[in-house]
C-alpha cells in the first residue's frame, strides 16, 4: 500500500516522492516545490498547503546536524 499524506484537498504519495525543496530558506518565498522520482512536473505548494506540509516535515524529519559528532581538539 502507497505511503499517503493528505495536504488540503491534495493527497501525495510518499513512494514517490525525491526531493522537497523549501524556498523559504533562500528566498523568504512560502513555497515548497515537491520532486518526484518518476520526472513527473515538480508540484509548489504555497500558503496554508505549504505550511500544513512543512509542519508535517518538520515533525518526522531528523536533523542531521545535530546528529554530528563534534569536532576540534583531542
């Protein structure tokens, strides 16, 4: 069964899904801009959809620079 999550009225599946590129970080624009792995056209979420998936990723993501090890002097 296809990994689903629902966003709005929008319904995207996680199996297929490459990249998820946040704008907001670069540009301070509210959008996302969903890769797929088939090479379909990119999907941009922006507003209450952008927001309502960026919540969504931030809740299950890990943050890798946290995860680290320090580096400096032994």
């Amino acid at each position: 069964m296809a990994s689903l999550v629902k966003i709005g009225s929008l319904f995207l599946n996680l199996d297929q899904v490459l990249h998820v590129d946040d704008q907001f970080a670069r540009t301070r624009e509210d959008r996302l801009i969903v890769h797929f792995s088939s090479g379909d056209e990119p999907l941009t979420l922006a507003g209450p959809e952008a927001d309502d998936l960026r919540t969504w990723l931030n809740t299950v993501a890990i943050n890798l620079q946290a995860l680290e090890p320090e580096t400096g002097g032994l």
